[in-house]
C-alpha cells in the first residue's frame, strides 16, 4: 500500500494565513494566490498518482481513474461559472474556451474503450467530495469558484503541460488521450496566462471577498492531494481500463 500522510498531506494544526482584502488587491490576487498556495502545491506535487505521473511511474488505470474523477469535479466546476457568469467577478474568469470537461470526456472514453464503458466507473469518495464542494462554492455570490478555477486551469496550462508529455512518452497516449492538456484553440500559452492573472487582479476589485477565493484555491489544493492519493490506493488493487485495452491510438 503506498504512504498516505493524511488526506491533504498536512498536520492537522497546520494553519493557513490570508491576506485581509485591501492587501490582496494592493499586492494583485494573481500574486497573493501564488503565494498562498506555494506550500500546498509543493505538496500536492509529490502526492499519489500526480507524483507518479511526473515521475514517469503511472499506470493507465491510475490516469484513466484519475481523469473520471476530474470530469465530475470540472463539470462542477464550470457549471458554477456558467450559472455566475453575469457576477462581475466571476464573469472576467469564466472564459467558455478554457473548459476542460468535455476534453476529459474524450479522454476517458478513449482510456476506457468508449463513454459508456467510462461513465459504469464510479467515482470515488474523494472525487464526489471534491465535486460537492465545487457546487457549494457555487452558491450565493460564487466567488469561490475563481480559487476553484485558478487552481486547476492555470495548472494545466502549466505543470499540465509537461505531464502531457510524460504521459506521451511513459504511457504513449496519443492525442486522443491528452485533450485535457490540448489548449490550441488559446493560441500561445504565456501570453494567454498573463492576461488570465491580469482577470484575477481586476476580479479582486469586483467582490468584497477577495479573501474567499484564497481559501477556496487552498481547500481546492487540499481537495487534489487528497484524490491523488485515493486514486494511488485503489489502483494498487484495480484492473486496468477496459479490461487492459490495446494501446492509445492503435487500430
């Protein structure tokens, strides 16, 4: 069984600081969430399957399981920002070319042979979990939603980038498989993020609760590790997808 140091990979007495308000928009909510999460994405980069990932050590069951539980949590995800978009925080980052759910549902149904085969998978605990705190963070105003978004976007933008290619060179997934990284339609990727940080500067003069989505990207950090190391557990004992499916791409 892998080491699993707790669901968020903490002590428990670990505390986490926010800035008050006007010191988040005087230093930028694109540099406060940065900083704030440091520690939790350093934690979250050596947890459970992700670190496996990057190491290069995954297995296809490990990636396929872990995709079919970001599908729900995506799709929670951009539910909320379609349900907010008129919020005039939420709006400067609910950007309709950035949604990922529908690239992870062709990449799960071509891990598991097809969508039907991917959605008789349940989800696990964690992944529901996960969900379920996405579409609280829906409710009321949903400013949440922006550390929810900020988390998981901007990673795959950038960390995602390189595990799409460790998958590509580790696993062979093709394209086919990799959608979830695929952001073509954005065109150059850096340029893409700076005005995307330079959204999340202004959204902070939007709300009266730019501190809300501090503490939203780190309960998001913490929501990851503890799916990574879910998703490492149970494939320990899981068949791979498709009962062991001929490699990605292949006739």
């Amino acid at each position: 069984m892998p080491h699993d140091p707790g669901p968020t990979g903490r002590d428990d007495d670990q505390m986490d600081w926010v800035p008050a308000p006007d010191e988040i928009r005087r230093i930028g909510l694109a540099k406060a969430l940065r900083e704030v999460t440091a520690p939790h994405h350093r934690r979250a980069e050596k947890s459970g399957v992700i670190s496996d990932v990057v190491r290069g050590r995954a297995t296809r069951a490990g990636y396929a399981l872990l995709l079919r539980n970001f599908h729900a949590v995506y799709g929670a995800i951009e539910r909320g920002l379609e349900r907010h978009k008129a919020s005039p925080a939420v709006r400067l980052i609910a950007l309709p070319e950035m949604y990922r759910a529908g690239a992870i549902g062709r990449d799960i149904a071509t891990l598991y042979g097809g969508a039907e085969a991917a959605q008789a998978v349940p989800l696990l605990p964690e992944g529901e979990h996960y969900a379920e705190v996405v579409a609280e963070a829906a409710e009321g105003d949903g400013v949440g939603l922006i550390g929810h978004a900020y988390t998981r976007y901007l990673g795959d933008m950038s960390g995602g980038q390189t595990v799409s290619r460790v998958l590509a060179d580790t696993l062979g997934l093709d394209a086919d498989a990799r959608n979830l990284y695929d952001f073509a339609s954005l065109g150059a990727l850096e340029p893409f993020k700076i005005r995307y940080r330079e959204a999340l500067d202004r959204a902070a003069f939007e709300t009266d609760r730019p501190d809300a989505i501090l503490t939203a990207a780190m309960r998001a950090f913490d929501l990851n590790i503890a799916l990574f190391w879910a998703v490492q557990n149970a494939v320990g004992g899981a068949s791979a997808p498709a009962d062991d499916p001929a490699p990605v791409g292949s006739a």
